[in-house]
C-alpha cells in the first residue's frame, strides 16, 4: 500500500519543481525555444510573465500534483486492496 499523503506531497513537490525549472529556463533562453506556449495551454488563466501570473502558475503547478498524486495513490491503494485479497482467498 502507498502512504497516500507522501505520494500526493511527492507529486506536487515534483510539479511545482518543474514548474520553477520552465520558467527559469524560459527566462534564460531565446523565446524561439522556451515553453511559454504550453504552460499557457496547461495552467488556466497563465500569461508569460508578470509577477501575479507567475504565481498563479505556481499555485496551479502544486493543484496539479496534488490531483495526479492523490488520484494515483487512491486508485493505487483500491486495486492493491482488491488483487490481495483474492490472492489470500
């Protein structure tokens, strides 16, 4: 069984994370090759850049992982649940 708090903290650290690396990586390169154009496709209401859409995107990153790791671990758990017990009976 996962430990379902750990797996949605781990999940939304690791979009956050990555969240911080595009926009750094955006702000450090040419805009022909940074991926303004998908987060504004992923995170509702993002702009490249001002301070109050960066924070937005941030906010946004973190609900990501939180659903993504919350959803996988609850699901996880359900069918780890289901399988052993028909390897018991």
């Amino acid at each position: 069984m996962l430990n379902l708090r750990l797996t949605t903290w781990t999940s939304a650290l690791f979009t956050t994370v990555s969240y911080l690396f595009c926009v750094i990586y955006g702000l450090l390169t040419p805009p022909s090759v940074h991926m303004h154009q998908l987060l504004e496709m992923v995170l509702p209401a993002f702009q490249w850049i001002s301070v109050g859409s960066f924070l937005l995107g941030l906010v946004e990153s973190l609900l990501w992982g939180v659903y993504l790791g919350g959803g996988f671990g609850l699901i996880y758990n359900a069918l780890y649940r289901r399988l052993e017990a028909r390897d018991v009976q």
